[in-house]
C-alpha cells in the first residue's frame, strides 16, 4: 500500500461527508491498514535520530576535548557551533540540497549540525567542573596533562556528558520532522500528508504520539545507561 492510498482515501471521505465525527483524532482502524507506512516512517525517523547524534558525538567530544587543552580555542569552537545553530532548519536543509541532493544526506548533515553546540557545551562544562584537588591528586602521581584528561577528567565529565546527549537526542527526534522540505522527513512525512489531506487528524496524532513516545523511550534508554557508566554517582548520592 502506498504512502498516499489508504490515508487519502479515509481524508477525502471526511472531506466530503462533512461529519467530525468521521475524522476522529485517534483511530485503530487507520494504523491498523496503514501500519506499513508508519512502520517504515518509525524506522527512519529513529535511524536518522540515532546516526546523526553519534555522529554528533564523534565529532562533539574531540573538540570538546581540544578546547578543554587549548583554551584559547574554546571561543571560537563554541562560537561557530553557535553560529550554526541559528541558521533556520528549513533553510540549512534547502541550502544543503543542490550539493548533497534530496533525501536522508541534507537531513542527517543538518541534524549533526544542530547537535553539535549542545554536545561541546556539555563536554566543556564537564571537564571544567571537575573538582581541582582531583587533579592535583593526580598530578601528584604523575600524571601528564593528556593522561589526566583522558584518565580523570573525562571519566568525570561523564555525566553532563550524557545529560547532553540525552537532550541532543531529544531534540533531533523533534528535528528530524522538518525534512519533510527535502522528502526524507520520518515521521514527519505522515503529519505532511495529514495536514494536506483535509487535516486528516488521526495521521497528524499517531505520527505526533510516535515522536514524543521515541523521545520518551530514547531518553530513558540514555538515562539507564548514564546510571550504568557513572555507578561512583549513583552511591554519592544514596550516601
């Protein structure tokens, strides 16, 4: 079943009998014969959330790191981040077209890009907040400076480390709807075609329940592992 079968059809009924009854908010019926298409807008949506944050990660934390070492550094890196981040998402993703073409690459480039100022904020502010007798301790034992960092510092830095990607993650799952513009929108693409056929509502709801449900679901998946990567946190604060 196409994208534009089952759920124009039921739009176009609602349309012509004029009855709100007809044109309920949410409907078993509707996911029920259209599961194929939410399945596979589901599946995208999540991939895209999921690559682009790693990616953002991958990236994030090296210069995170750097500006960290070099300090000087930490303006500009911060600032251009910034800078990114008020580009407009409609419009990064329609510059990003002529040269990447439509589809999932101009979406996965302008989601990484909103990610990152999130994650090098938070990667910043981990490592500046490790407490300082920490490291004297460790100079004391001769660390060097790029063994304190990658040894004590941050490990440290995890937690904020994660409460940024736990909102990054959160954000790009909200993000990854405005794709729609370049045809690569997850769910996204279903609210589109909702809105455009005649406000067919229960397309606009599940695909709306279905974001904040992998947004929930991520989240906590990200807090549970926080708690599993950071257990000396977890007794601090039980003691």
């Amino acid at each position: 079943m196409s994208l534009e079968n089952a759920g124009t059809a039921a739009a176009r009924v609602v349309a012509a009998a004029g009855d709100p009854a007809a044109n309920p908010w949410l409907s078993w019926d509707y996911v029920r014969r259209n599961w194929g298409d939410i399945s596979r807008a589901l599946e995208q949506h999540a991939s895209l959330t999921v690559q682009a944050v790693l990616i953002a990660c991958a990236i994030a934390v090296p210069l995170g790191m750097l500006a960290h070492l070099r300090p000087r550094l930490a303006a500009p890196i911060v600032g251009a981040s910034s800078v990114l981040y008020t580009i407009p998402s409609l419009a990064l993703f329609t510059v990003l077209v002529p040269w990447t073409g439509i589809g999932r690459t101009p979406v996965l480039i302008g989601l990484v890009v909103y990610a990152l100022l999130v994650l090098v904020r938070n990667v910043l502010v981990g490592l500046g907040g490790v407490d300082e007798s920490v490291r004297d301790a460790a100079r004391g034992l001769g660390y060097g400076r790029f063994r304190l960092l990658l040894t004590v510092e941050l490990p440290n830095a995890v937690p904020a480390i994660v409460a940024g990607v736990r909102l990054a993650t959160v954000t790009t799952v909200a993000l990854v709807t405005v794709g729609v513009v370049v045809g690569y929108g997850g769910l996204g693409q279903l609210m589109f075609r909702g809105f455009r056929n005649n406000q067919y509502h229960a397309e606009i709801l599940t695909a709306t329940l279905l974001c904040l449900a992998l947004a929930l679901m991520l989240d906590l998946l990200l807090w549970l592992v926080g708690r599993a990567v950071t257990p000396w946190a977890r007794r601090g604060r039980e003691a």
